[in-house]
C-alpha cells in the first residue's frame, strides 16, 4: 500500500489540491473545466436551492452557528480542509481529496451557472449578490474552517493591508477600546477588553472597507482604516460583492454575444433556471366556493400588492392591464371561476363602461386567464419574485409589489389603511428600505396574524396566493394549523 506522503506527490492528486486548495472562494477566474449539459442544469438548479435556503436564513433571522452551517451544506456541501490525515492511511487521504475536488468543482461550476442565469436585469443580480454574499459569509463563520486555512486564504488575496504593530496598537489604545464597545455589546469589563486588544489588528486604505466606516465599525486615521482580524470577513464579503457585481454587469452586456453559438443548448436550461424562481408555481385552490361577492370581505386577509389593487379598482372603476392581469390571476388562484370572475370584473368597471364594451373589450382576457380562448393556457397566478421582478409598474398603473414600488411614505400609509399598527410600520418599512421586500411582506403576515407573538413563520412569502391562504382563516392549511386571530391582535386593526 502507499504511504500517503507519495499519494500527495501523485501528479493527478497534486493537480486537485491546487485547483481549489481553499473551501472559501470568491471566483474569481472563469471555469475551464468541460461538464456535461446534464450536470450544468443539475449544478444550477442545485445552487438556487441553496441560495434560497440562505435566504430564508435570514428571513427567518437564524443565528445559531450550527444551524447555519447545516442550511449552507444542504445542496452545495463544501468540507474545509481537513488536518486529521496520518501518513499511514492513504487510501483515506485519496477518497477525501476527490471528494473535496468534486465538492469544490460543483460549487464553483454552479456559481458560475447562476451567474449566466441572473446577469440579465438588476433585480436578478441584487438577488443573487445578496444570496451569495450570505452564503459566503456562512462559510467564512464555519467553526471547522481552521485559522490555518483561512489564513492562508486571505494571504493568497493579496489584500492591500498591514498588521498594526504592537507599539502603534499602545498608542492607539484609547481609540481602539470605543471601537471594541461599539462593536460588541458583549465586552462588558476591563479583562475582555484586554483579550480583544492582544488581538492582532490591521490597518488599510479606507476606501477598501466602506461598509466597515459606515458601520461605524473601524477607527480611521490619516486615510487608513483599523480593523480587528475578525472583521477581515466583512472585508472579504465585501471584495466578493464588489467583483460579482462588476461581472455580473459585464456578463449581462454580452450575454446575447456569448450565447450565440450555444443558444439551442444552454438557452432554454438557463431561462428555465431562472424561472424556477421568478415562476415559483402555485397551484392550490383555498375555496372554490368564492364568489364575486366574497372579495370585498376576503380583502383583508389580501397580500398588500391585492389589497393595493382592490381597492384602486373600487376607487377608479379600472385597472390597466397590468394590474388586471396580477389580480385576475391572483382572483382565480384564490378559487374564483371563470363565471364570477366574468361578473366581478364586469361589476368593478360598471360605473365607466357599459356591458357591451366590457364584453369587447374586457371578457376576451378574462377567459384566456383561464385557458378558454387562444393558445388555451391555463395561466398560474404571479409569484413574488415575477411581481417583484418583472414589468415594473410606470405611472397610473397600480400592479407590482408595495415592499418594492412604493415610495417609503407611500408604503406606509398603504400599512396602516391595511390595519398594522402605527408603532409595527417602521420595523415594516425598514425591511423594505434594505431591499427584502418578501421579508418585509412576511413580517406584516407575522403581526396580522399574531404569528410574531408565538412561532415565527417558518418560510418568507414568495407567493401571494401562499400568503393568502395562511392569512385567511378558512383556508385548509388554516384548518391544520393555528388559526390566525387577527381580532385578539393588539398591533393589527380590523378595519
Ligand atoms: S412580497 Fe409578494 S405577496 Fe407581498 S406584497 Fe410583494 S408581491 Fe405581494
């Protein structure tokens, strides 16, 4: 058997180690490797599961170290370096290098799908900037990645940054210690705030660390910024951020150019990807009972963008295409039949139109909603990420999604017409105002239904029609789950 000290000089296993030596990787160069169709699709559609689970991490505020390492191995397993390798069991040593390799390889080969994927409009890329800079930052917060590797990460970036010698750190003791009690609430007596100030420091151009200065989380001085060594993470998320953007804007420049000769292949497995998560698919019905006489009742268990709309009709007598459209779908997701929604829609327009221009004009669209006229599509109601992401509403149009749409004073007038408490709508709003819209939505159905006062909600809203059904009290998953109290509720008013 060979030792493992000769497996290491094996040519093939030097060449494994030396591609992804990190489990860290900010991906910077272009895959060159060749993959099959089949796993570019099974790798992208993987990752976006992943990302997803990291986003709804956050929603759901996890912090608990060992839980997030779990979400972040859950579909894109990446093991840090391991040190527990003897000499005397390479068979061991070559299964773990292979494993590592084509654990990296589908990490690395997956980001740069998603990448192709969600070039394409800014709301695509923010999402996916934000989801992959948390996902980065979870394994940069992995207890088994070892100070030796992620040392030795950070070297090979070649930041441009120096260690604080010990004589400037005495010199600079008094501004480094209000540094340390901002930072961390923890530091409560004299002998923590010593440990943190053995700590090793660095210092660097400030302009590297923008989001430390603006988190207050840095002492500057003449044009450098000091930071602790923990903080080299937010650095490094930084870094990441800053890049992928600039790529993903290039990518999105030449995407059609560099589709061209592949367009058949890779075109339909790309759009399909990035549907996954715009076309997130609903297909239950809460109660086909409901009638066109039900909604102006059922209203206020509406997400805020169907509230919106409902009650845009009921002032103007109209809603543009658009908005026709996202609640018409909405409507029939709901339960609606052709038939009632026929006569809702012809009882909304009623004060503007007379029966003969609706039906010219108006019924043809109602009937293809519902697959009963061209193509003969059964159409799916909008999901969030469609109505967050696509055909933004221009003026006079009333469709889209409030979190996203609305200016911040708009948004919350539009809370409080929808019953939340003055004192819950600035929580609300400043979701919003970070750009987690859905998070946002969430946390209103959290204080309407009373959810925030006992369990949280396990899942953020990424569908209206999902948030209908958990909000409205005769829904079936209602019937299984504790029923929302909204008239017990002291942060919502049943108005
Ligand atoms: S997050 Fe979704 S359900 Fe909530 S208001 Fe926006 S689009 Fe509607």
């Amino acid at each position: 058997m060979k030792r493992a000290g000769i497996v290491r000089q094996d040519p093939a296993i030097q060449k494994m180690l030396s591609i992804f030596p990190y489990s860290i990787n900010l991906y910077m160069d272009y895959p060159q490797q060749e993959i099959s169709l089949l796993d570019f699709e099974t790798y992208g559609l993987d990752r976006l599961q992943q990302l997803r689970d990291v986003e709804n991490a956050y929603v759901r505020s996890i912090t608990n170290t060992s839980d997030l390492v779990q979400i972040s191995k859950k579909y894109i397993p990446v093991n840090p370096n391991s040190n527990n390798f003897k000499d005397t069991n390479p068979m061991k040593y070559l299964e773990e290098i292979k494993e590592r390799y084509s654990q990296r390889l589908k990490d690395y080969i997956s980001h740069f799908v998603l990448r192709l994927a969600y070039c394409q409009t800014e709301d695509l890329r923010e999402w996916f900037i934000k989801q992959e800079s948390g996902l980065l930052q979870m394994r940069c917060k992995n207890p088994l990645l070892s100070t030796e590797e992620k040392n030795s990460f950070i070297n090979s970036l070649n930041l441009n940054m120096q260690e604080v010698s010990t004589k400037e750190k005495k010199e600079l003791e008094n501004e480094l210690r209000s540094i340390i009690k901002i930072q961390d609430s923890n530091v409560r007596n004299e002998d923590m705030v010593q440990a943190e100030l053995s700590k090793k420091y660095y210092k660097l151009p400030f302009e590297d660390v923008v989001d430390l200065v603006q988190s207050r989380s840095v002492y500057l001085r003449r044009g450098m910024a000091y930071i602790r060594e923990e903080d080299i993470i937010s650095l490094i998320v930084h870094i990441f951020k800053e890049n992928l953007r600039n790529s993903l804007e290039r990518l999105s420049n030449i995407y059609t150019k560099l589709l061209r000769e592949d367009e058949e292949r890779i075109g339909p497995i790309l759009t399909n990807i990035s549907r996954q998560y715009i076309d997130d698919d609903y297909s239950g019905k809460v109660d086909s009972n409901i009638t066109h006489n039900d909604i102006p009742r059922l209203s206020k268990y509406f997400p805020l963008c169907m509230r919106h709309l409902q009650d845009q009709l009921q002032i103007d007598s109209h809603l543009r295409h658009g908005g026709r459209m996202q609640y018409g779908l909405f409507l029939k997701g709901i339960g609606m039949s052709l038939q009632e929604s026929l006569i809702f829609w012809k009882i909304a327009f009623s004060k503007k139109i007379t029966e003969d221009q609706f039906n010219k004009n108006y019924a043809y669209n109602i009937r293809h909603n519902y697959g009963q006229e061209g193509k003969r599509t059964n159409y799916s109601p909008y999901s969030c990420a469609k109505i967050i992401m696509t055909n933004p509403p221009s003026t006079g149009d009333h469709h889209g999604c409030p979190f996203r749409h609305a200016s911040l004073d708009t948004l919350s007038k539009m809370l409080k017409h929808a019953g939340v408490r003055e004192n819950r709508i600035p929580e609300i709003c400043s979701y919003a105002k970070e750009g987690h819209y859905q998070i946002a939505c969430t946390r209103m159905l959290e204080i309407i239904t009373g959810a925030d006062n006992g369990e949280r909600l396990t899942e953020n809203v990424s569908h209206p029609n999902k948030y209908f059904e958990q909000c409205y009290p005769g829904s079936e998953y209602n019937k299984n789950h504790k029923l929302p109290d909204t008239n017990n509720n002291d942060d919502f008013m049943d108005i």
